[in-house]
C-alpha cells in the first residue's frame, strides 16, 4: 500500500510499505513526473496514514504517521522535512578538481509518537496541520479524532 502526500504545487511525496520513498516533480508542459528517489525510512510499516504540515524550521514536514510492522500496531512517526539538507563531499569533487563541490541529501528523521498506537486511519488536511479520523489499534476500531499541534510539536486527541 502507498501513500502520496502533495507538499507543494506539482509536487508528490509517495512511500510504500518497504520505506522506500520518491518525489514526483510534475511540470505544467508534462504529464509525466520526474521521479527522485529519497532516503528510505528508519522503519517500513504498512497502513500508515501520511500528512504534511509547516515545519517550525522552515519547510515542509510530511510525516509517515503509525501503521503496522509484522503484525504489530505502531504509535510512532517519521518525518521527512523538504528543507532538511545534509552535506556531504561528492566524488565528483576529486574528479573534476573543484573545492566546493558537494552534494545534499535529505533524510528522515524521529517524530513525536501519536498518544497510542494507529494503523489505517485517514489524514485529512487540517487548517496548517494534519487530522486524523479513526483507524485500528490491535483490531479494534478507534473512535478519536487526532490533530498534530504544530506550536507545540505534539498530537492532540480532540475526542
């Protein structure tokens, strides 16, 4: 199962089961994207609900939120910030004698936990943040309606 998140005009966020994940830039003269393959998550998981919202970096955070890894229910999130850049010296550098030269990657990193844990829920744009509907946790369908609280970095059960 995938999910795909827009964070940003013509642009898609997707992951699947196995962590992988790519950005597709479309462009306005093309229907096909250009795909670019990002870093894989620390953790696979299927059934994960995935939201974007502003980051108090600056940027994008979209977030891999729950799901389920070999049976069991997960509370915990990943997060990929659009912004988020790690610098490294190229091997192009030696090859081309340049001293500047390097390249960036962006990376996953730890989110703060949903309050239990979650798997099939729905994501919902939310003012600047993310909603999440139901879902199951342990195969019992849960009745609350979560929010991530952008100030404070944290999830909120509204009821």
């Amino acid at each position: 199962m995938l999910c795909a998140v827009e964070f940003a005009p013509l642009q898609v966020l997707v992951a699947n089961e196995e962590g992988r994940a790519w950005i597709a830039d479309f462009t306005e003269d093309n229907e096909v994207p250009e795909w670019t393959q990002v870093p894989d998550m620390e953790t696979g998981r299927e059934l994960m609900a995935c939201g974007a919202a502003p980051s108090p970096s600056g940027g994008i955070d979209i977030m891999a939120i729950g799901g389920r890894v070999v049976g069991e229910f997960m509370s915990t999130v990943e997060v990929f910030n659009t912004n988020t850049r790690v610098r490294r010296k190229s091997a192009l550098k030696e090859h081309f004698q340049c001293s500047n030269l390097h390249s960036f990657v962006q990376r996953w990193s730890p989110g703060p936990d949903l309050p239990f844990p979650l798997a099939q829920s729905t994501y919902i744009p939310y003012r600047d943040s993310v909603l999440l509907v139901g879902g199951v946790d342990s195969d019992i369908d849960s009745p609350f309606l979560i929010t991530f609280d952008t100030g404070a970095q944290d999830w909120v059960v509204l009821r």
